[in-house]
C-alpha cells in the first residue's frame, strides 16, 4: 500500500527527486497562505532541453511508483524547455535556464514562504537514491 503523506513532505520528496537528477536551483515555495492554487511549488532548472525533459519524466515516473499518485495534469511547451507536473497540491516546475529567468516564478510568488534547503534535504532524506 502506498505511503500517505502531507504535501510539505510530498514537495520534499520531489525536491529530493530531482536533486538526485541534478537539477539546478531547487525552490520550494509555501503558496498556501497567498493562494488556493496549491500548497506549494516546486522549481527547478535544468541545464538542457533533454535534461529539463529527463528531470520530467523522473518526477513522473518515481511520484507514480513511490506513491501511486498520477498529475492531475501536465504542461510544456514546444521546445520542451519549460515543463509544469500538477499534482493538485504540489506544482512542480522545470525550467531551463533562460525560461526561469524569463518566468521569475520566485518573484512573482514573493510573499510566499520559501522552504530551506535544509530542511527539504532533512525531510526527504530516506528518499535520496544516494543515502550515506
């Protein structure tokens, strides 16, 4: 039976996932007090349009056989150069360098809470494919 989790835990663990991929600049952003989009987003940047398009398809294909869960729904554009996973209550982003500046998701959602890397790394822990 899959795992039941809260979506704080739910951003780490993606957050987790995609640094395990080599993502780049991995934000989580608490929305849940500015906006009932979701609970949280997830951003991260890929160094490549075949990177942003593997770190996809790794947040896909893990979230579905850790946790059963499928996106609710799912963007890109063309180029595949930016990249949006809905989860409902966790929206993960993954962009490419210059999509990401050009977007500024971080600024635009300022006044949302920002979660330390600390304390995604210490919360999804049990999840890195390279514990020590």
């Amino acid at each position: 039976m899959p795992e039941q989790i809260n979506s704080h835990k739910f951003a780490c663990i993606v957050a987790r996932f995609l640094d395990d991929k080599l993502a780049k600049d991995i934000t989580i952003l608490n929305i849940s007090n500015v906006s009932s989009l979701a609970d949280y987003f997830v951003i991260a940047t890929g160094d490549s349009t075949p990177h942003v398009k593997a770190l996809m398809e790794t947040v896909k294909d893990k979230v579905k056989a850790q946790f059963t869960r499928l996106p609710i729904r799912q963007e890109n554009d063309l180029k595949n150069r930016w990249n949006l996973i809905d989860y409902g209550d966790v929206v993960v982003h993954i962009l490419h360098k210059e999509e990401r500046e050009t977007y500024a998701i971080e600024k635009f959602w300022s006044h949302a809470y920002s979660v330390l890397e600390d304390e995604w790394r210490e919360a999804s822990k049990e999840y890195s494919e390279y514990q020590k």
